[in-house]
C-alpha cells in the first residue's frame, strides 16, 4: 500500500466545543489508519490542538505564519510562536493567501524558509486561477510559484517540504479538477523538483473539492501522494472515508 498523506485545512471554521469532539474522534481514526494524517488549524485552535493531539498520530499545524522571529507585526505569528505548541505543520502560499491577502511570491519564499529553519514542515501551495489556465500558462505560473518560493532554499531543505498543487478555481467550488488534470500538473510539478533540484521522492498533494466520492480516483495517481482537504474535513465521517482510501504502490 502507498502511504497516503490526507491533511485538512480547517479555514476559518469551527468552534470550541465543535472541536473538542472533533480532535477525539479524528486520534482514534488516525490510530487506525495506515496513511498520515493531519489537520491545519485556525491559530486560536493550536493550544487545544497541542494538548489534545501531541503524542497521538495525528500531525497538526497552523494555516499560515509570518517570517519575522519577533517585533512590530500586529496580528502576526511566527514560527517560533508554533514551535512552542508543538506545530508540525503549517500551510504557507494558499491560493486564498495569495489572491485575498495579497501575499507574492517573496513573502512566501521567506516563510518557507523560515518555517525549516525553525523545524516546521510547510506544505507550499501553488497553482492557477480559472484565466490563467484558459490562457494556457498554468505550467508557467506553477513553474513561477515553486522556483521562487524555494529561492536560495538548499537541497536537502526542499527535501523537507511537502508540496500541494491546488488549482484555484477548484478550491471551495465543488468542482474538482480531473483525475487526469490533477495528475498532469502533480506529475509536472515532480520532475521539476527532480530536475531542477535533484529531489526524487517529493510529496505531492492535491487540493481542491477533494471529497469522499472523488477520493480514491484521484488518490490512485501516479504522482499523487495525498490531499489537502478544505470543506470535506469539517465533517468527521466524510473526512474518515478519504482518511480510509487505499491506494496500490
Ligand atoms: P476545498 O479546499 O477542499 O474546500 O476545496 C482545499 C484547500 O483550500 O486547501
């Protein structure tokens, strides 16, 4: 069986005591599962998170950061603040960090950097909007957002991160991309990092609509390693089916 990696991103959903259930359900479920699981979690939620899922086998992390160590950064967060609650994780360059919040390709590159140098593993979101891939340049903007994000980054560093190619458009509309269409840029997206940084086995995931019934489909490709699940990890049990797939090697 292929390991699959199955991470959630919570967004901004959920409440306190949605979520005390939640983390004692999803221990038991990750103890039963042969994939790795984890769950992103809004930045007031990883408290909890450290006291209900350290130790278990589930990883947890934050959904964004800030690069700076410390000072004047109102509302920010940094590494080292996730470092100190255990964070295994965190999400950096989602597409909704981009194209809401204005973050460039610099700010990410610095975050990612910052993020391993702290010992966090990032999971760097990359991929098109709807226009972009009309225009024909999806293998241009993806091709972009990795080579900058891993700007002055060293090998064996790149080998630390997990990769997630989320198409924009497929983000929270329900319509994910195709088996085919995931597979195509997963698979682009790979030997790129073979080629450019000699990183052989990266991590891929995809994200976008992911859900129960399109699941397996899309987890049985080549180049795809996991998912980053947005909408369908707010429910335990639909949740639970993607943590259950089970992919041949
Ligand atoms: P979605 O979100 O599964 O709700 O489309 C995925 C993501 O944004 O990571």
């Amino acid at each position: 069986m292929k390991k699959l990696y199955l991470i959630g991103n919570m967004k901004m959903n959920m409440s306190l005591s949605e979520l005390e259930p939640y983390f004692e359900h999803i221990v038991g479920i990750a103890e039963n599962s042969s994939n790795v699981v984890g769950v992103c979690v809004p930045y007031v939620y990883i408290n909890m998170a450290k006291y209900m899922l350290d130790g278990s086998k589930v990883l947890f992390g934050a959904e964004n950061m800030y690069h700076a160590d410390k000072g004047a950064f109102t509302g920010e967060i940094s590494a080292h603040m996730l470092n100190d609650f255990g964070c295994d994780l965190v999400i950096l360059g989602h597409s909704e960090r981009r194209h809401i919040f204005g973050e460039t390709d610099e700010d990410i590159n610095l975050k990612v950097k910052k993020a391993l140098e702290t010992g966090i593993t990032p999971i760097l979101c990359f991929g098109e909007t709807i226009e972009e891939r009309k225009a024909g340049s999806t293998y241009n903007i993806v091709e972009r957002q990795i080579t900058s994000a891993l700007q002055d980054i060293d090998e064996e560093d790149i080998g630390r991160i997990i990769f997630a190619y989320e198409p924009v458009w497929a983000i929270g509309t329900g319509i994910s991309a195709t088996s085919d269409q995931a597979e195509e840029i997963c698979g682009f997206a790979k030997r790129l990092l073979e080629d450019n940084y000699c990183l052989k086995n990266s991590i891929m995931l995809y994200g976008g609509s992911l859900k129960a019934d399109n699941a397996q489909e899309i987890l049985s490709k080549e180049s795809i390693d996991g998912g980053l699940i947005g909408g369908a990890c707010l429910k335990l049990d639909e949740f639970q089916k993607i943590i259950d797939t089970k992919v041949e090697k």
